[in-house]
C-alpha cells in the first residue's frame, strides 16, 4: 500500500546519505532518509557502555587544513553543507608512526616531516619520493576518465625499495583500499593526499561531534530522518524508478532514489532486473579492541596519535586465513592530538588496536551453537593487542578499567553489509549510475571513502544526479 510520495529518498543514514539529505533539502527537495537502526553514523557511529561512550569507526578524520585552505576537500564539503568550520572543533596529530620491524617512519600533518624521515632511513630514495611528490600534486585523481592503473606499478617508477614501497602503501590501504594490497593510483593520490599531504585531526566530543552538526543542519533545512525504516525492497517499473517498500509492509513512492547501503546489498533488493550482475562484496573486514585504561597512553610512553604496526618485511593487506592477522594493525591513541586545553576529552586512557579480519570464519564461530568459543577468540584478540601496544612502546603498568571487542560479524550486524565489509565492494560505480532510471550509488561504492570522502561523495552524487537543474 503506498502511503507517501517525496521527491528523493537516501537509503542510510551515514556519513554519505545525511551530506546527501542536507544537500538536497537545502534546495527545497522533499527528501526521506531512510535508516534501519535506530540511530545514525553506519560504519562512523558511536555506543554507550555505562558512562563510557565509544566511537565506532573514527580514529581520525582525514584531510585536515586551515580554514582559509579554500580549494581543499574538507572545505569544499563544509562550504556544500553550510557548516562553519570552527563548530569541528579540530585537534590536529601529534605525529603517527609507521612501524616495521626494520625501520619506522615518523609523520606530521605537514609532509617535510615524511620527507625529511624518509632521507635519514632510505638516502638513496629521497630524491625518488620528492618527484613522486611532483608527480601526486599535479595528478588530477578525481577524473572520472582516469584508466585504471595499479599505483605499485606507477610508484615503482619512482621508489626502488621494496621495504620502502610497502611502508608508503600500509596506512594508505588500511585506511581505504577495498582491493588487496594495491589499489587503483588515482585511489592511492586521493588517500596519499588525505593522509600524508593534508593529515589527521579529531573534532572535540569525537563522531558525535560530527553526526550532531549534520543531523541539525538537516533538521534545519527541512530534511526528514526515519528510523528503523529497513528498505526491504526496491522497486521500478520498466527500468525506472518507482519506490520503496520498507520493513516488508510500507511503500513509499519517489522520483529518485539514492543509496548508501553498497553495491551488491543495493541490487540484492532491486525487484526487477532479476539479472544484475552480482557485484564483488569485498574481502576486508576488521576486528577491534578497546582499552580503557587507569593511565593515558602518554603516562605510559607513547605520545604517537595512530601507529601503523607490521612486524613482516611484506605489508599483507588481505583477507587473512586466520580469524584475524595477528602481525599488523593499526593502532590509535585518541588522548593523543594536540587538544587546545593540555587535557583532552577522556577522563581515562582509550588504545584502540585495529586487525585485518576475516569474516567467514568469525562467523562460522558466532554461527556455532557454542558462544563459549566466539568468546574465548574475543578474548584473544584482546590478548594480541596488548601484546602489540607492548611492541609500539607502551609500558605494562597500566589496569585496564574497562575493555571491548568488536569483530566482523558485529560490523555486519549494525550496518548490513555483506561479510562485514569496511571498504565496500570491488566493483565501484563511479559515476553513481544503475541500470535502472532513478536510482543512483552514493557512499563507499561509489568509491569515495572515509568520513570526508563519503561525505563528499552524498554531495556529488546528489548534486550531479538529482540537483542538475537547480543548480544552473
Ligand atoms: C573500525 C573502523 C574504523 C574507521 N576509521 C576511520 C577513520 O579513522 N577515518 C575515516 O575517515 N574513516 C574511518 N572509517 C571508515 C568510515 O567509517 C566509512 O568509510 C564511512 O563512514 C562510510 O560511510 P557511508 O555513508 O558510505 O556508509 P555507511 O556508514 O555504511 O552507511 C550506510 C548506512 O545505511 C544503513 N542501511 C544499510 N542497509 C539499509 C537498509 N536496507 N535500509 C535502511 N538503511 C540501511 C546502515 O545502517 C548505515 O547506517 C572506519 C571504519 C571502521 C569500521
């Protein structure tokens, strides 16, 4: 029965469909979002254990730069959406690490930092990285007529070392690539130039802090934000657009429909064109541990921001065999940026470890009928992270006060996409198109991804595909 007509719905609200929502109510379009859970953030959003209150996806937002920085992303993305720069309240790094057993690599927010690292431990290479520098600024990475070329290729053009290379590559893949250890080079520039060019930063209050400033704005604009609304089916006629039905039982009709929730999950409830061709779902998935600890990582010796560890002469960024790859993560320490106040937001310590994860095999165990043994995994993982934050530098004298896990299947079960995937599917559509009429990607399978560049992404998508007219 159909009970409503708007002129847009955006499936999710993440980061990608609320930019999304705020873009197009700003234009007086009457939009929905539609959300399954009960509240917003997707892969970006938080949870309260007792009077504890924990982020889910942000270590750090990517892309920082000064407010008069105009012609950057972030910027660009504030000035779409109407929000004041200052309202982030950003604290940029300390300094970040990449760690090898070899060597570690020490970077700013400002590249001389990197440069200058890179000159002491690999000499020979320096001058290789400065014209690869060159080479990433004057790279126009968001042409959508770029070919597809593999960035170990290109880079190789530029940097000999092999050890090198694979330092370079481990924060940019973990922090983005939903292909295994390489990525597509205009990928590798968006990501070299979010990271290592532009650098990390964290608003006060953490995603909160993000997800208030975007809900009130849509608020403000008009925009309408349904709940626990699970889209349960897409539906066109004749390969054009007609609605949605939500939670099995309410349809809702609309001219255009964007979608947040990934490729293969869009299409597996598409109603008509039985024959899409499936899309890849990706293979990385990612467990964490959370520690809250009596004392703040700086009382124990590590004043580092985010440590990309790997203790193998080879970053392996792939789906490991294991429940999880027990030799590389990421490690974050966010007591650790430079808070205006010497005293940060936490009353205690907060370590996060990041693993590679493999999401069968977490599942076979949650599928089991014997929790004991998901548990009992749980607890390794744990116990592999302290063994890794002792391997960063941290001193053992700490109490953990409180501590958590989560694992694929949790990322799966809070926002439904298939194998617990961060990064999304293989297959992006770049241009945000389906082969149906009226229903556009926006999101991760777009391609655009992080909390900047899904932001960026619910913009461009709506400005290109529904906005057109409005905004000759
Ligand atoms: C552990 C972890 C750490 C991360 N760290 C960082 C970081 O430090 N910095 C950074 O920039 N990025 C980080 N990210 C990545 C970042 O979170 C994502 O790239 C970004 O949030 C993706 O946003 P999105 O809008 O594309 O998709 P999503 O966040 O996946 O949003 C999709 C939304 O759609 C909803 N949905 C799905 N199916 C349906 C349906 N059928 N009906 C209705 N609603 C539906 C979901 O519930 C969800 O809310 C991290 C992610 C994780 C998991």
């Amino acid at each position: 029965m159909s009970n409503q007509k708007v002129d847009c719905i955006i499936i999710g609200a993440g980061m990608s469909g609320l930019a999304a929502g705020i873009r197009l109510s700003m234009y007086n379009k009457k939009v929905l979002i539609l959300e399954k859970h009960s509240i917003s953030g997707g892969l970006n959003s938080y949870y309260a254990r007792g009077k504890r209150k924990f982020d889910v996806g942000l270590h750090a937002l990517t892309n920082f730069v000064s407010p008069s920085d105009r012609g950057k992303p972030f910027n660009k993305l504030m000035k779409q959406l109407r929000i004041p720069y200052e309202e982030f309240k950003l604290s940029q790094q300390n300094y970040s690490l990449i760690q090898f057993p070899e060597k570690t690599l020490k970077f700013t927010n400002e590249i001389n930092v990197l440069t200058e690292e890179i000159s002491r431990n690999f000499p020979h290479e320096v001058d290789g990285f400065i014209r690869l520098l060159e080479h990433i600024r004057n790279f126009d990475e968001v042409n959508l007529n770029n070919e597809t070329v593999m960035a170990k290729v290109v880079v190789g053009n530029f940097i000999k070392e092999k050890s090198l290379v694979e330092m370079i590559f481990c924060p940019l893949l973990i922090y983005g690539s939903a292909w295994e250890n390489d990525m597509d080079f205009s990928q590798f520039v968006i990501m070299f130039k979010s990271i290592f060019l532009e650098g990390f930063s964290r608003p006060e209050g953490g995603v909160r802090t993000i997800l208030d400033l975007l809900l009130k704005r849509l608020k403000v604009n008009g925009g309408e934000l349904k709940y626990r609304a699970e889209v349960t089916r897409i539906i066109s006629h004749n390969g054009k657009i007609f609605g949605v039905e939500i939670n099995h039982n309410e349809i809702i009709e609309c001219d255009q429909v964007l979608s947040s929730m990934g490729l293969p999950e869009t299409y597996g409830v598409v109603s008509e064109f039985e024959e899409l061709k499936k899309p890849q779902t990706g293979n990385l998935s990612f467990c964490e541990s959370i520690l809250v600890t009596d004392k703040k990582p700086r009382d124990l010796g590590i004043d580092a921001t985010i440590i990309f560890y790997n203790n193998r002469p080879e970053y392996l960024y792939q789906k490991p065999k294991t429940l999880f790859d027990t030799e590389s993560a990421v490690v974050c320490f966010p007591n650790n940026f430079k808070y205006d106040s010497f005293e940060d937001d936490y009353s205690e310590g907060v370590l996060r470890v990041t693993n590679i994860a493999n999401f069968e095999l977490w599942n076979e165990l949650k599928s089991s009928e014997d929790s004991y043994l998901y548990r009992e995994q749980k607890e390794n993982v744990f116990l592999n992270a302290q063994k890794i934050l002792k391997s960063c530098g941290l001193k053992s004298e700490y109490n953990v006060n409180f501590k958590d896990i989560f694992t694929p299947t949790t990322i799966k079960r809070y926002t439904q996409h298939f194998d617990g995937t961060v990064y999304g599917s293989t297959d992006k559509s770049r241009n945000g198109t389906t082969p149906i009429h009226g229903l556009y990607i926006c999101g991760t399978d777009q391609g655009f991804l992080g909390i900047v560049g899904s932001m960026l992404s619910g913009i461009s998508m709506a400005n290109l595909h529904v906005l057109q007219g409005d905004l000759k």
